[in-house]
C-alpha cells in the first residue's frame, strides 16, 4: 500500500503547533460571555434540609442562579436511572451538585457561589466497595429499587447496582484435578485521567429556544441526547459543537458541567461559559474503578491452569454510571489471555459515597492484569517454571473462546510474547544486587460501534471526508490514509472535517479503541462506493468499460493503457453534468465483532532497597495491532499509554479521608513527568485483522494495561518482596522489605 502504513505527520499538525486549533475555553460565540460557578458539596453524604439563594441573586452582577428547582425533576443514566442533575434532597459525595451561578466576571461568580446557604444533616459515608456491601453500610440510595434498570444489569440489592456471573465448566473440579490451589487479593486505587485541559463548556441559548454548547468531547452525540433528557428538551433543540480537546481517556465522555451552562444561558438570556478548577475536575469528573480482586487458580505442576475462581468489587462511586458495564466487561476479562477449562467469575458493581467512576483507557484492565499477571508470576515461581513458559503453556489461541461464550481469531497472544522475551533478553542483565525484570501479557476485546461517514470527490479532484468523530489520538490522519489509499490520491488531496450534531452523520465516541475500526470501516465503504462513481463518470469520457478503469495519483486511467487518462479534477466537473449527478457516498456500519489485540511488556528494574526508589532501567512494549495505518501514530499511543500506566503502578492514588478527596490536585496527585519516563521499546505486530479496515485493530487501550503488572514482578525479581496493593510506592516497598527481614529466623 502507498499511504496506508506510510509514517505520516498528523494533518491538523500545523493548527496544533502554530496556535489556530480552538480549546473548549478558546471558543467564543459572540457576544459578552458571562462566568459560571458550580456550587459543590462539602459533604459525603448526607440530607438537605435547606437552600437559601437571595444573597447570591442580590449580588451586583449575578445574572443567573440555577437549582434542582430551575431544572425538570428528572432521574437520567445510561444503564441506570440513578442519577440527577442538582442534588434537591440528598447530597451523595462531596462534590455533588447544589447549584450553579452565572456573572460578569470571575470574581463576582466565585463570590456568588459562597453567599448560597446549604443546610445539611451529615449522614455517615462509605468510600470503598467492600465496605459499601456490610449489611450495616449506610444506604447511598434508598429508592433504587425503584429506579429503571436496563435488563441484563443483573441482581441489585443494598448498595450492590450490579452483579455479573459467569460460570464455565465446574470449578470444583477443576479444584480436585488441581496439583496446587492458590489464592490471592489485591488491590487497585482511584486514579484519574489527569487530562491536561480540564472540563469546560460554553452553552447558548437563542431566541428560538435552541440551545448551542461548545465543548471539548470524546462523545458528542451522547453528550447531545444527555442534555436533551436533563433538561427535557428535544434533540433538535440542542447542537453540540466539539472543538479540539486537551486530552480525555475515557474522562470526556459523559456530562459533567455543559447542562448546568445550558440551564444558566438559557435563565440569564447570555452565553454562559464554565471551566472547571484542577481541584473541581478531580472531585466531580469521572476517573478509573478502584478495585478489591480476589484470585483463587488451581494448577497442575507443570503450569496448567485448570481453574479460576474471581471475585470482584467495584466502588462505582454515587451514581452507576458507566460502571455496570465496565464491571460486565471486566468478568469477560479477568482470567487473562489464557485457556482455562473451569471458571467461576462474580463481578459486583457497588455504590460509594465518591465521585462516579468511569471509562478510563482499558477500563478495567490495569486492575485485572495486576492481579492476573501478578499471581502468574508467584504460581510460576511457587512451582520452579519459568514465568515466560508458563504463559505460553497457557495462552488463548484461534478459535478459543471468551468466559462469555464468543469465539476467538486473529489471536497473536504467543508470538507477542515470545518477541518482548527475545527483545528483553538480547541485552544482558544490569549488574547489581537489586535488579530485576519482569513482564506480563494483557489484550483488549477491540469490538465496534454504530458509525457513518461521508466521502465526497470535489469539483477540483481533492476528497472531502465528513465526519463526527472527535480526533483524540490521530483518527482524522489514519481516515484520510484509508481514503487515500482507496482513492489514489495523496494525503494531501484529502480533507478530514469534523462537523457537529447538526450536520455529521451519527459517528461513535473516540474511546475503546474502537474509533478508527468503527469510522476506518465507514469511511472504507464510502471511500470504494465514490471510487465506483468515479469510474462509472470516467467510463465514458475514455469510452471504457468501468471495470476496466483503476486509480492512481489523482487520475482515472485504463488498465493495459496508462496513457489514457482523465483527472480526478475533469471527473469532478463532468459528474455535474453526467447522469448521475456529483460525486458523494454516506455510507454506515453497525456493531462489529470483537477481536483480541495482545499486548506483553517486560522491564527492567534497579530497586534501592534502602529508600524503596523504582529505577526503570528498559522497557519493552510488544503490541499486535492488525495493520498499522500510520506506524508514527501508533509507536506514540503505545508510548502515551505505557507512561499512564506506570504512573498507575508506581505513584497515582486518589485518597479519602471521611468521603473527601486528599489530593486533588496535580502537587500531591504524582502522574509520571519527563523527568521520571524511560525510554520505550515498541515493537509492532502486525497481521492484517479480517475484520479490520485494511487489515487494522485498535491501538489505545492495550499499552496502558500490562505496565502495572510488570512493575510488580520485576520489583518482587530485584528484592523479593511481592506488593499487593497499588501503587507500588517507595513507602511500600520498604514496609515489605522490613516485614520481610522481620520474618527471618
């Protein structure tokens, strides 16, 4: 292929770099634009007894004050009704909800939010899922029972909103045919995207009742029916614009602050626009699951795994959210890449009095792997096989299948691990007493969403690619890849627009990996049906038959006869002309089917057993990725992912005390920076997927998922300590080295 699989520079590069690309606060609809203030709970939980507004509406320079009372008395959630807008009667987190207020400057909309009164009766919290399912826990939600519930959600009662089971073979069995049984817990903190542009939203209200928001999104046709639920209003009656965002990770994707501006503009007759402090984006947006895990795996002594018994508990926080599916998903996904004959997985989703959790780059994933991975590492060792055979031994092949039943293929789980081995051990070991490697095996279920896309040849023989899903990660450039090598034109002959609600065909959300799948397959059968136009237009001009035409740099020519030609630009002209009219191709695609992209990673590391201090020495990223549009693109998500995932492993940890966030905020909130990151290894894999456009898997989520894993056992090869609870910090590290000496005879 000429463009696909060529390293190309990302085509809104120049906009990026130089300025011109338009951030969610950057947007500007004219007119003098009014500040919004959202007014928080302080508590955890507890009841409102009262809401006293007058001095905030006195204020000189408020224009707008906005409660549960200014909005429709409507409970809204994707899988369950649990959730609304304003708290009226109860606050369930701190962060929830009061009201939001609208002024001229800055300071005056602060000044606003603190003169609103709240009186509340503190009720007692809980932070995490384990203490959530006591039977003496506090109810986070007393009517749910009486909530709608999508079917499938599964057994609900006290705080649990969701229960999965699966249940393969019999793992009692499995047990008894067992030589060992091993059991484990582990687990796995808050943590948040730490995107760098935090939420914001600009919302308009015209004359005519519609109302316009700007906003920096990963789900723009979601976020649209959302605010049309909320606030009770019909879809043509809202237009969401998204503008370039700043980052997302799965954090962009429901509502946050955009129907309170809605509510505010529409009160104050004013475009209202709101941004979010660091601080209020850590306590109110919606970061990774914590996770209790519990592992119970039987095997033969030569590394068969005959049975896994899984338990897991999610604190979704105050509201289900995405967190019923995620918790779905995780069961799927929490044996690991393995072939075992007998399990039995219980997945519970548990209200928390924090904030609602949800999608977070392969949610779930980190979580499960590190304990998957992490208990692989200690049955190998318990039992004198080396860790990397004992993965191979038992790695999932074509053909296999998912605990939910789905059969596998493009299943590339033993060569991806067998080239991070060959990587990792072409270079001998660092000399010292503290060092070590480690690695692990993870994929990711890459399926498909409802996607369209149009494709139009212009009158000058340059393409037009209309779409609506958000650019994130480089999709627009691998679209126009996939159209240029379809149509024969250069990548510069191919414009990408993302338009808004109003005008792009229903487009997915950039997020599970599945974007470039989902709008590549769209854009792929609308790109072939324009290039069917195209020789059907041409066919008369060379008095050819259409089957006999192909396409290349720009120009529709005869096979057999290259000197008979016309240009794309001629084409362009005489299609207004011809019969059937211009050239242009909308063209749609449902669910796809999942497949597995692999990812095994391995590292090295210098532990300083005195301090705890994690040196990286190498990393090794393995990933298969199908085809590879742009090789550029991919070797930096790879990249991207596994510095997010390593913060994970090794410092991020949103804490609580009381229901109340320690650390929000990016001085005690430790990501990785430049100055801790090692430089990554990534190697490709690449075996053109059936289900693919041209062959391609979803790249995204896979690189964040192995690296907490990986740090675990190669910390536990450089100093013999094995940590159960992330993140692996230098004060844990220690405490077990301690511990460890302590047990000594």
């Amino acid at each position: 292929m000429k463009v696909v699989g060529q390293e190309l520079p990302r085509v809104e590069v120049l906009e990026k770099v130089t300025g011109q690309s338009v951030f969610g606060a950057d947007a500007a609809p004219g007119g003098r634009v009014l500040y919004g203030k959202m007014v928080l709970s302080p508590h955890a939980h507890a009841r409102i007894t009262a809401i006293r507004t007058e001095r905030a509406e006195r204020l000189p320079g408020v224009r707008a004050v906005v409660t549960a009372a200014d909005v429709p008395p409507v409970r809204y959630g994707r899988f369950v009704g649990d959730e609304e807008y304003f708290a009226s009667a109860k606050v369930r987190y701190a962060g929830d909800r009061i009201a939001a207020v609208a002024a001229v400057d800055e300071e005056t909309a602060e000044e606003a939010a603190r003169l609103i009164e709240v009186d509340y009766e503190v009720l007692p919290a809980v932070t995490s899922g384990p203490e959530a399912m006591e039977p003496d826990a506090p109810l986070i939600h007393e009517g749910y029972a009486d909530y709608f519930a999508q079917a499938g959600v599964g057994d609900r009662h006290g705080n649990v909103c969701g229960h999965k089971r699966i249940v393969r073979g019999d793992v009692e069995q499995g047990f008894a045919q067992s030589d060992r049984i091993f059991e484990h817990r582990f687990h796995a903190p808050m943590v948040h995207q730490t995107y760098i542009e935090p939420h914001t939203a600009l919302a308009r209200f015209d004359a005519s009742g519609k109302a316009t928001v700007w906003v920096p999104t990963q789900a723009q046709f979601p976020l649209r029916a959302a605010i049309a639920q909320i606030l009770r209003m019909p879809m043509t009656r809202v237009r969401v614009i998204p503008t370039e965002i700043g980052g997302g990770f799965g954090g962009k994707i429901h509502p946050t602050i955009e129907p309170a501006a809605v509510a505010l503009a529409r009160k104050a007759r004013r475009p209202v626009r709101i941004v979010m402090s660091r601080s209020e984006d850590f306590q109110t947006t919606n970061p990774r699951h914590p996770f209790h895990l519990r592992y119970k795996t039987g095997v033969k002594l030569d590394g068969a795994i005959m049975a896994r018994e899984i338990e897991l508990v999610l604190g979704t926080g105050y509201s289900a959210g995405s967190g019923v599916m995620i918790s779905q998903g995780a069961a799927v996904r929490a044996p690991g890449p393995y072939r075992i004959p007998h399990l039995k997985i219980d997945s519970y989703c548990v209200y928390t009095n924090t904030p609602t959790c949800g999608a977070y780059r392969g949610p779930a994933g980190p979580q499960l792997t590190f304990a998957s991975e992490s208990q692989i590492d200690i049955m190998a060792h318990e039992l004198g096989i080396d860790p990397l055979d004992m993965r191979l031994r038992n790695a999932m092949e074509n053909g296999d299948e998912t605990p939910a039943g789905a059969r596998l293929e493009d299943v590339h789980a033993r060569e991806t691990l067998l080239k991070a081995a060959e990587v990792m051990s072409a270079a001998p070991k660092a000399p010292g007493d503290h060092t070590g490697r480690g690695m692990a095996v993870a994929h990711w279920l890459v399926g498909g969403m409802a996607s369209s896309a149009g494709v139009k040849l212009n009158e000058d023989g340059t393409i037009a690619i209309l779409t609506g899903v958000v650019d994130l990660s480089g999709a627009s450039t691998s679209l126009a890849q996939i159209a240029a090598e379809v149509l024969g034109v250069s990548l510069e002959d191919v414009h990408v627009r993302t338009a808004d609600t109003d005008f792009a065909p229903h487009s997915t959300i950039s997020a599970g990996s599945q974007a470039l799948k989902s709008m590549g397959s769209a854009v792929l059968l609308a790109a072939r049906e324009v290039k069917r136009q195209i020789q059907q237009v041409a066919a008369d001009a060379l008095e050819a038959d259409p089957g006999d035409l192909d396409l290349d740099d720009g120009k529709v020519f005869v096979k057999g006869s290259p000197e008979r030609t016309v240009s794309f630009r001629k084409v362009g002209h005489l299609a207004l002309e011809h019969e059937r009219g211009p050239i242009v191709s909308t063209q749609s695609v449902s669910r796809l089917t999942p497949h597995p992209a692999m990812a095994a990673h391995a590292a090295e590391v210098a532990v300083d057993p005195d301090t705890g201090h994690v040196r990286i020495l190498r990393y090794v990223a393995v990933q298969d990725v199908g085809t590879a549009v742009n090789p550029l693109s991919v070797r930096g998500q790879v990249e991207g992912g596994v510095m997010q995932g390593l913060g994970q492993a090794l410092s991020e940890a949103c804490t609580f005390t009381d229901g109340k966030m320690n650390n929000p905020n990016l001085l005690d909130y430790k990501i990785f920076s430049a100055l801790d990151a090692p430089t990554v290894e990534v190697h490709l894999i690449q075996h053109p997927c059936a289900s693919g456009p041209l062959g391609a898997k979803g790249v995204g989520e896979p690189p964040i998922i192995p690296p907490p894993a990986v740090m675990a056992n190669a910390v536990f090869d450089a100093v013999g300590v094995r940590i159960h609870d992330l993140p692996l910090t230098p004060e844990r590290i220690v405490k077990a080295l301690k511990d460890k000496r302590a047990q000594r005879p």
